[in-house]
C-alpha cells in the first residue's frame, strides 16, 4: 500500500479512503488512521459502514456532521481539531472519544 501524506483538495474522498485503508470496498474498511493529514472536510467518510475505529486527529475539521452514520465507530480521536458542535457525540452513545483537549478548547470557544 502507497503511503500517502496529505488528502487532496483537504476533503476525503473514496478514492482516499481506498489508499488510506489498502481496502476495495469502503464498506469494508474497519479502521483508518488518518492523522495529521490536512483534512478540513470528512466528506464521504459515512460511507464506511463498518468502520469501528478512526484517527483523525491533528487536523482542521471543524464539522463532525459525516460521522453521523457511522453506526459500528466505537473509538474516535478527534483532539487537535477546529470542532464547533459535539451535536454529533449524542448520536453516539458506545463511542470511546479520545479529545479531551480539543473538546475543553472547543466547548471555551463556544462560549465566546
């Protein structure tokens, strides 16, 4: 599998997803690790169906919104992000997040 360092256009894609997983099919990509690549929009990210884990930490996301179909994602790390709204941890009550700086950064933010 090509390593790749930075997504394309800051928005994942399939074609993404597909290099990023070694997978075919993104429904059946389980995992991806895809910190500190310059993504600013998860895109089609809801179309894994059967992702459980995912790293997207150290990035620029600031909209969760495509995650909202993730209904097998039980371990998330979103820290180091630009987050606005945790609406979507609601949606979410089995999931692991690992951000707890960059929840407390967001929630201060939020206030102002």
């Amino acid at each position: 599998m090509a390593e790749f360092t930075e997504i394309e256009d800051d928005t994942i894609t399939i074609e993404t997803l597909k290099a990023a997983s070694g997978e075919f099919d993104v429904t059946s990509i389980h995992y991806l690790d895809l910190k500190q690549k310059g993504i600013v929009n998860l895109g089609c990210i809801g179309q894994c169906d059967s992702l459980e884990r995912l790293d997207v930490s150290r990035n620029s996301i600031s909209i969760l919104l495509p995650l909202n179909n993730l209904k097998q994602l039980t371990d998330l790390n979103v820290s180091a992000n630009q987050i606005k709204t945790l609406d979507i941890l609601g949606e979410c009550r089995e999931m692991n997040m690992k951000a707890e700086a960059s929840i407390a950064l967001t929630m201060e933010s939020m206030k102002n």
